[in-house]
C-alpha cells in the first residue's frame, strides 16, 4: 500500500511521502490550532511544517513543483502560515497590544523585502551568465571576470529569505505564551533587519567591478582566442542533459586527433554534465552567437547526433561536415534520412555502408567512409573463462525507445524470464544486470520491469551470499573495499581541489584543466574499476547502477552477453565473446537476423529465453562454439579490420577531408578573384566565411540555412 502511495505521489520513499503529508495536513491543523486557540499546539505544528517543507525542498520532491503549479508555491506557504500566527493573537484577545500590530507590520514589510531580493538575485544571475561558456580556454588574460558572489547568497536564496521568518514567529509565539512583549519584538526586529541586511549585502554585485563583462567584449575575447588556437576539427554537439554521454563518448577520440580539436556545446546543461577533457570547449548558447565566431580555420565539423541545431553549423561551407554518430548499430536512427545533409557520414565497417545502401534514404556510397570505432580499443578480447571462476553473463538491455514498439527493447515482454533462467541455471553463472541509463522515462512498464528485475537479482545474490557452496576470500575483499575507499577519498581530494566554481562565468574564467591532475584521476579511475571488481566475491549477483563501472568494464568481466538491438551489441562484438540478442517483436529468428546485421552471429531468443542453453554451452566450452568463426567474420563486417588501428583510420579520414575542403576554399578564393567578379556574388560568398559577418537586429537563434 505504501509503495503504491508512494508510485502515485511521484515520491522517492517513504520519508519523502511521510513530509508531503506532514506539509498537506499540517497546514489545516495549524488553523485549527488558531482557532482553538492553542500556543503551544501552534507552535508544534509550525515547526513541523517548516521542517517537511524544508526536507522536501532538500529532496527536490515533484510535490514541491506540483504545489507552486496550483498557486500553493513557498511564499504562499510563508505568508500562510504568518496569517494563522495573526489569527492565533486575534483569538488570544491580543488584537488591541501592540504585538498584534507589530506582527501585521513585521510581516507586511518582510514581504515588501521580497520583491528587491528578488529582482536583485535575477539580476546577479542574469549579468553573470555569460553568452558563451568555455573550458580549457584562456579568457582570464584577455578580460576581466570576477569572482562570484558567495554561495550562501544564492544558493536557495528565496528559502533563506523567507526563513528569515523564524525569529519573528518564535518571537511572538514566546510573548503568546508568556504575555510579554520583549522577546516578540526582538524577533521582529531580528527578521526585519536581516532581510534589509540581505538585501543590501546583494546590491553591490550588480553593478560596477562586480559584474562581468558585456557580451560583445566576452564574444571578443573568445575570437581573439580562436584566431591565436586556429582550431582545424570541430566536434558539435546540441541535446538534453540525459544525452551527455552521446558527446562524451567521443571525448578521448578528440584528445587523440593529430589535428587542433576545438568542442562545440549548445546547451549549458550538456556542459554541466560533460565529462573531464584536456580539449578546448566553447558552449554558445544562442544561434547568432555561434554564426559570429571566427571558424575560418576548421576545416572539418563533426556531429554525434542529428538534431535541429546542427543547422547553424552546417550552413558554414568553409568547412566539411560529417556524421559520426553515437553508435554503430542496426537501429533505424543509424540510417536516418537526415545524414544526406552531411559532406560524408562515418561508419564503422562495411555494414554500416550497406545499411545506408538497402534503407535507400539518399545518403551516396562515395560519401560513406569506414573509419573503425576508437572507442572500442579499452574493450578486451575474450581467452574464455579462467578456471575455477563461474562464468559471468551480463544482461544489458536497451531503453524502451519513443515509439512503444515492442522490438525497441527486451525489458517488458523478456527480462524477468532472462534473469530467472540465469540465476537457476547449473552449472551456475553470475549475473550483471546494467540497463539503459534511459530505462523506464517513457514506459511505465518498462520502469516496472527494471524494478522487479533488479528486485530478482538483488535477492538471488542476498540467497547465493548465504549459500554455503559459495566462499568467498573475506580478507582480500576488505582489502579492495579499503582501497576502493583511498581511491575514492583523493579523487574526491581532486575534484574538490579544481571544481567548486561558483557560477559559470567563474567556471569559464578558472576552466582551465591541470594536465597532470587530469592524467592522475583517469589513473586512478583505472585503479578504482580494478578494485570495485575485487570488492565483492567473483560470483555476486550484481545491479550495476550508474557510470560507474562503465559498460566497457563490464563486457571484459563478463563472459557473455545478452542484449537487444542497439550499438552495445556491435561493440560487444569487439570482444569476440559469445552473446544472444532478444527478438521481442518476435519477427522470427531468419527474418530477425535478415532485419539485423549485428545478430547473425548470436543466439536469438524468443521473448521465453528458453534458447539460453545455447549461449551458456559457448561460455563453458568454448572449442565446441559453433558461432566462434561467424563472430570473427561479423566482427571486421561491422567494426572493420584490426590494422591499422581505429584511431589511426580516423586520423587519416580527418586529414583527407580537411584536405577537400581545404581545395574547396582556394577554388572559391580563384573565383573570387577571376575576371572582376560580380560585386553581389563576391559580397555572398563572403559572409558566407563565418566570423566575416555581423548579424541583423532581425535575426534570431531560429535563423534558417538560406
């Protein structure tokens, strides 16, 4: 029932429910208290009010934002909650001394305080927020930025400010109880000249040193920047905060280019949520922004997903334009008819050419290049399962997708009937279960399959763990846990040491990353990975919750894997380990394995899972494998030859195109100066060079590529 409750109310536990009803019913007995009247009942339930509605806000309860959408938000809870304490005196017969008048003028002026707090933390946020945001870069010797407020200003500043309240309620509530006036005057006093205190201590962060630069200066900073970086290979990205990991993927590709690497963000929120790199990023916001920066020298913009925004970029001709994707697989979004806009698309392998030939989307095979997948090099390949360690098989579904088709994913109609037949399999195996970071935002079923399913896992390890059959070596395990523990503590040490900025014009002046403290905690995440396996015995049941441990770590502890169609399977592939792929829209195993390139080397389950035995007899001996050469063979189809490396076919593609566009430039720069050309040709051309031309007043972020 409470579980129940708790699923309606949209709460993330018990206490959290617990508040909401706290703050739901305290309200109305607070009343009834008044009315009563009661000092003593009142101020009870006033502190319990302030308290749940505190603790909701610290949890960042859905409640909270539900409240303020029906005109129930915090400062009508305040201001509530002081009128009852009015009535409380009108009821004591208190409305003739001169408490009850200082009470009405005490509160009347503290929500006159309101408004100019307001306003001036709108202000403060709104004139440091920068048009462009940057890491990595050197703004700080080109202007000037200064520090920013103390944290404690803003950080929930319009709790603070009405808390403020406290010394008044408590005040008046003493004088209540006792019929004195002294201690509800000093608390009036108290709120009064604390909210004017906090008011004038934010005045002088609007004006004068204290604010940043205006956004022309900062936009001349930055270009003054590209003009001495010379940036040649741009990666862009736009999207929402869940789909950070699309750019960050590529991050460690960037770092490795043999070309000056620049990071093009659209959104704050990805920048927020952007992964530790060495490379130069620049996050710009607003369309006109971006069509002003100087990018004459990139030659060659690469783009990990397609989305609207990509258009502000691709308007830019100066500069050849790819898709490179966040993932190489037989879904429909890898042949989306949107990537003929590009100069070339990048696959891995010969697959993903022929994928782009049978979909027929107007994507050309000359415009098709194979470049590998320089992502996979941390992805270990398999020498079959150590002796005397159970065998380990990672279930690693794919999201539910926005369409609801029943083929997206295997969680719904499969995952509970994969995950029993693991655990009861003999001879045992170990299960990981690591879903989609996606999981369950669009399906409520899909949501409740993950929890039941993780429920099952979590209980089968619970039962392994009290299984007598299984040891495990408890000193050694105390020893990782230990380490685990100093890992974590200096990571923590370095984090604390090069973040903590205290806004984003901050962030953007300091963003500078320290090489060898970032060369250290890729080390040390590296140790952490190694000792967070050793933490636990090597056949735990595991929910792998979170980044951490990546999906790449998995696959090099596992043995097998069972998935759906998505790009884990493809670079699962890398490994050359035995997987299956869940055929949930249950198109039938030959038409399934026609549909999909990445699967004709798998066990394919039907929705009961019933085939994996299949997969489990490859894991336990793995000689008599009959799908260990079709796996080899799918390999190079999909992720293309071992040699050269990855890294190094992507080098040499960016080298080639900036090359293409580079012929292009000089031929248009030839036309521009052949036989007196057209006055109005040569003006178009022109302001077609990004960083050449100045935007209308007219124009907007939405502007269009004609």
């Amino acid at each position: 029932m409470i579980s129940t409750a708790i699923r309606v109310a949209r709460v993330g536990s018990a206490a959290e429910l617990a508040a909401a009803a706290l703050v739901m019913l305290g309200f109305p007995a607070l009343m009834l208290a008044a009315l009563v009247p009661s000092v003593p009942a009142f101020a009870a339930l006033a502190a319990v009010t302030y308290l749940a509605d505190h603790y909701l806000h610290r949890k960042g309860s859905y409640l909270i934002n539900r409240l303020s959408k029906v005109r129930a938000g915090l400062s009508i809870r305040f201001l509530i909650r002081q009128l009852l304490l009015v009535l409380l005196l009108a009821r004591l017969s208190l409305s003739d001394d001169l408490i009850f008048y200082g009470a009405v003028a005490c509160f009347i002026a503290f929500y006159g305080l309101q408004a100019p707090h307001g306003a001036l933390v709108t202000l403060i946020r709104n004139r440091r927020r920068m048009p462009v945001a940057t890491r990595n870069i050197d703004l700080k010797s080109r202007i000037r930025i200064p520090d920013a407020p103390p944290r404690r200003l803003l950080h929930r500043s319009a709790e603070k400010m009405l808390h403020l309240d406290l010394f008044a309620v408590a005040g008046i509530l003493v004088s209540a109880a006792l019929d004195s006036a002294v201690a509800g005057f000093t608390g009036i006093g108290l709120t009064v000249g604390l909210g004017c205190l906090y008011v004038l201590v934010l005045m002088p962060y609007v004006r004068g040193r204290r604010v940043p630069p205006r956004a022309e200066t900062v936009l001349a900073a930055v270009d003054d920047w590209l003009a001495a970086y010379k940036p040649e290979t741009v990666l862009y990205f736009s999207g929402s905060k869940d789909s950070a990991y699309q750019v960050n993927m590529w991050l460690e590709t960037m770092e490795q280019l043999d070309t000056r690497p620049l990071i093009i963000l659209r959104e704050r929120v990805i920048l927020n949520n952007l992964a530790p790199t060495t490379v130069p990023v620049i996050c710009v916001p607003g369309g006109v922004h971006l069509m002003n920066l100087d990018l004459s020298t990139v030659r060659v913009a690469l783009y990990a997903a397609n989305v609207g925004k990509n258009i502000h970029l691709l308007r830019v001709p100066t500069m050849k334009h790819v898709f490179i994707g966040h993932g190489d697989s037989d879904k429909l979004a890898s042949v989306n008819p949107y990537s003929k806009v590009y100069d070339e698309v990048w696959t891995a392998g010969r697959a993903g050419r022929d994928r782009y030939a049978i979909a027929d989307v107007g994507v050309r095979d000359d415009d098709i290049v194979e470049v590998g997948r320089p992502q996979l090099a941390p992805i270990e390949t398999w020498q079959g399962t150590p002796e005397g360690r159970i065998p380990t098989v990672l279930y690693a579904p794919t999201w539910e997708g926005w369409d609801g088709n029943p083929g997206n994913t295997s969680i719904v109609l499969a995952g509970e009937n994969i995950v029993t037949r693991l655990i009861a399999t003999d001879p045992p195996v170990r299960v990981l279960y690591k879903p989609h970071p996606f999981t369950g935002t669009v399906s409520k079923d899909a949501k409740a399959a993950h929890q039941r399913i993780t429920a099952l896992v979590e209980k089968a390890a619970a039962e392994r763990a009290a299984d007598p059959r299984f040891t495990a070596d408890k000193a050694a395990q105390a020893q990782a846990k230990a380490e685990l523990d100093r890992i974590e503590a200096r990571l923590a040490e370095l984090a604390g040491a090069g973040g903590g900025k205290g806004d984003e014009a901050e962030a953007t002046r300091d963003g500078i990353v320290d090489v060898h403290k970032h060369e250290e905690i890729a080390r040390l995440r590296a140790q952490w990975n190694d000792a967070y396996w050793r933490s636990f015995p090597s056949y735990e049941h595991r929910v792998i919750r979170g980044a951490q441990p990546r999906l790449y770590d998995c696959f090099n502890v596992s043995d097998a894997m069972v998935s759906d169609i998505s790009s884990v399977v493809s670079d699962f592939i890398a490994s050359g380990k035995p997987y299956a792929v869940t055929d949930s829209g249950e198109l039938g195993v030959e038409e399934f394995k026609r549909q999909n390139t990445a699967v004709r080397a798998a066990v394919i389950l039907s929705n009961s899972a019933t085939e994996l035995g299949e997969l489990l007899d490859a894991v336990r001996d793995p000689a008599a494998d009959p799908l260990a050469d079709a796996r080899k063979e799918l390999k190079q189809y999909l992720l293309g030859p071992d040699e050269p490396k990855s890294i190094d076919q992507f080098n040499a593609a960016v080298a080639d195109l900036a090359l293409k566009a580079e012929a292009r430039n000089v031929g248009q720069q030839s036309r521009l100066g052949a036989a007196n050309a057209d006055p109005a040709e040569s003006a178009e051309l022109t302001n077609a060079v990004p960083g050449q031309r100045t935007a209308s007043a007219g124009e907007t972020d939405g502007v269009s590529a004609g």
